[in-house]
C-alpha cells in the first residue's frame, strides 16, 4: 500500500482509524481502503452511518455559531479528528474574525492534517494529547498560547465519550476540565446510543462490534448517562436531545431517521 504524503511514517496503515473512517463517512479523501472496508461492514449493520455523522457535523456547526453569538472566541475542540470542510476553525473565525481555535487529537493523522490545514493560520493550532490526560492539555505551550482560561470558553467534546469506556472514568476528565473553565464557558457534546436508532438494538450492536474488533470499542450509553456529563452545567436550551431537534436550521422532519441516533446539547457553567 502507497503511503501518501500526509500520512506520518510512525502510524500503522494497515489498520483502520476511526479518525479516518469519520472522514470517510463525511465523504473525506483522508482515508484508505483498510478504512473503508471497515465502514462498510459496519454500514451492513447500520446503513444509516453516513446520515449520522452528518448530523453530527452539522450540529457542531450550530453549536459553535451559537456559542460566537454568545460571545465566546475562544474555542478547545478535545477529539477533533481529521478537519474537513467546515471545521470549528472556519465556522468559529468565519463568525468571529480573529477567534482562537485549538484542536487535541490522539491520533497521529488527525495531527498531522491538522498542522498541514492550519499552517498560516496564527489563531488556531493542533495539539497532540489525550482527553484523558487533562493536565497535559491545561499545561501545554499550545494552550497557553491561544485560549485565556480566565475568559470563557467553548470546549467541545463531538463524538468523543463514546470512545471511552468507564474504566477509564470519562467523567472524571470532563469534570476536571471543567473545573478550569472560567464563568460561562460552554461544553458542548454529541455522543451515541442505541436510542432514536431506527433499527433493533440487537443489528445495530453488529456495527459495535466491528468498532470493537478495530480496537476502538463504541460505547452506547443511555440518555441518563451522557447527561452525566454535564454535571456542574447549566443546560442551554433545549437541553440534551436528538441532534436535528437542537436550534435546527432546517425542519427536524425533513430529516433522515437515522439522524436522531444518539444525543446533543449544551451547557454553560454557572
């Protein structure tokens, strides 16, 4: 396999990313056939995948004008993937000349498409880290230079938790990022769950399970237990719901039935 120039000689391309396989089902170029091959298997389980991941997108899009409308120019996206068309960074300067952008990703391609995209761009940067590791974000140079934690900040967590098990306490690192946000910071998150997926649970656990076998178990969790997340938030209404149903641009009916899988929201500190 060819190994083009974007992607760093330390990643293994034999082995599907999910970072990739985001990409791909948005319609990216930054993937592979290993990548490919399986979001396929996993669209045999759940066709509807793509319709997801553009729900997904567009909400963030949403929540990111809202939070510019708030006043917010100070942006953390923790899990932000490969940038394709329409990222935090254009969406967020695009309402706010001038706003601060700063991506964390684990995954080496995310990272190195993101230097390449954000190359002359002075106000947004990428950092390589682990939302489980809290303290590093804080305490980076990348951090430091772009976001003010003494004015508020919009940190965004988009289809991230539910790549963390509970072993690995996902609530305890949003809690401490949280407690380091200034007063009217907002978190927004999407996150999975077998409910509003238009399927029976036990098809759609045949896509888990290709996810599990990636190394990247997808946690489903119930509405009751992504709320969880925003413990210490006040909800921005209308709270935590289908992503179509939060400030839609467009009539939530005309959208596709599998859009309303999983959840969204967003919430402000006191």
């Amino acid at each position: 396999m060819e190994r083009p120039a974007w992607a760093p000689r330390s990643i293994d391309i034999s082995m599907p990313s999910v970072s990739r396989m985001y990409d791909y089902y948005l319609g990216g170029s930054h993937n592979f056939e290993v990548d490919r091959e399986a979001a396929r298997k996993a669209m045999e389980f759940m066709p509807g995948l793509p319709k997801i991941m553009q729900a997904n997108r567009a909400f963030m899009r949403r929540a990111v004008r809202f939070a510019a409308d708030e006043g917010i120019d100070q942006f953390l996206d923790i899990g932000s993937g490969i940038p394709t068309f329409g990222n935090v960074h254009e969406v967020a300067q695009s309402a706010r000349p001038g706003a601060h952008v700063l991506y964390v990703d684990h995954d080496p391609v995310a990272v190195a498409h993101s230097e390449a995209v954000l190359r002359d761009n002075d106000d947004a940067d990428v950092l390589a880290a682990d939302l489980l590791k809290p303290h590093e974000i804080l305490a980076s140079p990348q951090l430091q230079r772009l976001i003010d934690l003494n004015r508020p900040v919009a940190l965004l967590l988009v289809a991230i938790l539910h790549f963390v098990e509970d072993a690995d306490d996902p609530y305890g690192a949003v809690a401490e990022l949280r407690d380091a946000l200034a007063p009217g910071s907002l978190l927004i998150v999407t996150h999975a769950s077998y409910e509003g997926i238009p399927l029976p649970p036990e098809r759609a656990e045949g896509a888990v399970d290709v996810y599990k076998n990636i190394r990247n178990p997808l946690i489903m969790r119930s509405r009751e237990q992504i709320a969880r997340f925003f413990e210490g938030y006040d909800m921005v209404e209308p709270g935590l719901v289908p992503m179509p149903d939060w400030r839609p641009d467009t009539a939530p009916e005309d959208e596709d039935p599998y859009s309303f899988s999983g959840f969204g929201g967003v919430g402000r500190t006191a």
